[in-house]
C-alpha cells in the first residue's frame, strides 16, 4: 500500500507543471495545440502518460490528442536530451557540407541515423529541412543558440565545450 501512495504521489509531483499550463489556458479545448508546445517546453517530449492526462484533463480521446501530436513535426514522442542540437540539411547547407558536420557530431557524441539522444540524455541530434539563415550556410542550432558557417572541428569544439560547462556543474555540484 505504502508503494502506490508513493507512486500516486511521484505522479501528482510529475504532472504539476502539466496542470498549471491546463489551468492558465483555462482547460479549453480549442487550446490543445498551444498546450502541447508548453508541455512540451517544460519535459522535451510528450510522454503517453502526459498525452492521456491531457485528454482526460481536456475531456478529449487520447488518440485525438495522439493524432495531433504525431501529425506535427515540432512535437516529439521519444524524450530528448537536455541539449537539442538541430543541424539544418537545406539545400545550401547540404551543399557547404552539412553532412560532414553531422558524421562528426554523430561520431563525437556516439550517435547514428537511428540512434539520437546519448545515453546520458545530455545530447539529441537532429536534422531539420531549414533553419531560415541559408545566408549563415552550414547551419546549427544548439538549443536557441544559432552557429552559422559551421566546420565539422567548429561543431566537435561547440559540443566539447558544452560537456565541459556539464562536467564543471557537475564537480560543483558534488
């Protein structure tokens, strides 16, 4: 018994912030889409448990709010890591050498096509189709941080930089 009440109570604890952004937007409806980018914003993806709670909360079907979430591209399913790193795959930075950008992010971070965030959930490597700064060309974003005319030993740097900062927090920390 005791077990449930810890559980129940971890779960209440989890979707607190889930139950702010339903009341700030007044648990309307209409509102979903706005909704699942503020969850989203607050846990990186939109687990099946969020995605059932918000449907109850909103008296919807899970599976409408599913359809929603699985039809847009901004919304994610699969958790991401606590840095995003979007590396733009348009056609000028295809052309300046995205690609070899990403074989060595992917390499450094020990990522692949279908593997991508690390196992330590400090890093997700995705691949967008535009960034808007074609004029920047090869582009990557590293949360809102945008880096144009990016090398592959510039995107390596950039990443080791981060881990370092991490590490840093880290021996704080402790």
């Amino acid at each position: 018994m005791q077990e449930t009440l810890e559980k129940t109570e971890a779960m209440v604890k989890h979707l607190a912030a889930v139950n702010h952004i339903l009341e700030k937007h007044g648990h309307n409806k209409a509102r979903l889409i706005p909704i699942l980018q503020e969850v989203q914003e607050e846990y990186k993806y939109l687990s099946k448990d969020v995605i059932s709670y918000v449907a109850t909360s909103l008296g919807i079907a899970p599976a409408r709010v599913y359809g929603v979430a699985s039809f847009y591209a901004h919304f994610s399913l699969k958790p991401k890591g606590k840095n995003v790193i979007k590396l733009c795959d348009g056609t000028a930075c295809h052309v300046k050498g995205s690609i070899k950008i990403l074989d060595a992010i992917r390499e450094k971070l020990g990522l692949s096509e279908e593997k991508l965030t690390t196992d330590d959930m400090l890093f997700t490597v995705e691949t967008v189709s535009c960034l808007g700064a074609c004029g920047l060309a090869p582009v990557m974003l590293v949360n809102e941080d945008v880096h144009g005319q990016v090398k592959p030993e510039q995107a390596v740097k950039i990443i080791e930089d981060i881990m370092k900062r991490e590490n840093e927090n880290i021996e704080k920390a402790g």
